[in-house]
C-alpha cells in the first residue's frame, strides 16, 4: 500500500499535548487539578511528564475532538497549553533522562469504532 495514503501516514496522525500548571495552595484548587487530570487519564491521555500529557490520535479530526474535550474540562484557576503535531514532529523528538539518550515509547494500540 502506497505510504502517501496509508491509514497511519505519520503526517496524517496527531499528536495532542497538554501542558499545564494549576494552583494547588487549597483544597478547592487542588481538588480542581486532580479532576482535570483525571479527566485526562479518562480521555485516553497518559502523562509524559508530571505537567505535561499526551496522547495519539490516528486523524485531525479525532485530535480536534479530544481537544475540544480537554477545552471543556478546563479548571476556572491556572495556566494550561493545548498543542497537536503531527506523529512524523513528535517522532523526531530527542530524549533524555540523565545525560543518556533513550527512545521515545510508541503509541498504544488504541481500538476505533465505526
């Protein structure tokens, strides 16, 4: 099957990142961030880093139905950044921990409806 039409053509997936950073000085705050990040976890997303999630989607149109998701699960307080790139972007990321240079984990098999 030729790549340029391919189901999973990496400049056709998405890939959808949640940055945030949300207060946590009271209860109601930190109730607050507990439930977007749960919401998030709910939505399919995993955690990259301790402020930052991620998840794949295989088309535009399915990361602009988890973003809009994500938009209407804001909390009233802090900052949060919604950004989709495409899979071929998010495969050139270089990674470390430490001083030495690990792979990137591959996306989940994730079931599609119809």
């Amino acid at each position: 099957m030729d790549e340029k039409f391919s189901r999973l053509n990496q400049y056709r997936s998405m890939w959808v990142l949640v940055f945030f950073d949300l207060p946590t000085e009271t209860r109601v705050e930190r109730k607050a961030a507990t439930r977007f990040r749960k919401d998030l976890l709910d939505d399919g997303f995993g955690m990259f880093q301790f402020s930052i999630y991620t998840r794949f989607c295989a088309s535009r149109e399915n990361a602009d139905v988890h973003t809009k998701r994500t938009k209407r699960n804001l909390p009233k307080k802090g900052k949060v950044c919604i950004m989709q790139i495409t899979d071929k972007q998010f495969g050139m990321i270089e990674l470390f921990h430490g001083r030495k240079e690990t792979a990137p984990e591959a996306p989940t098999q994730q079931l599609e409806l119809f």
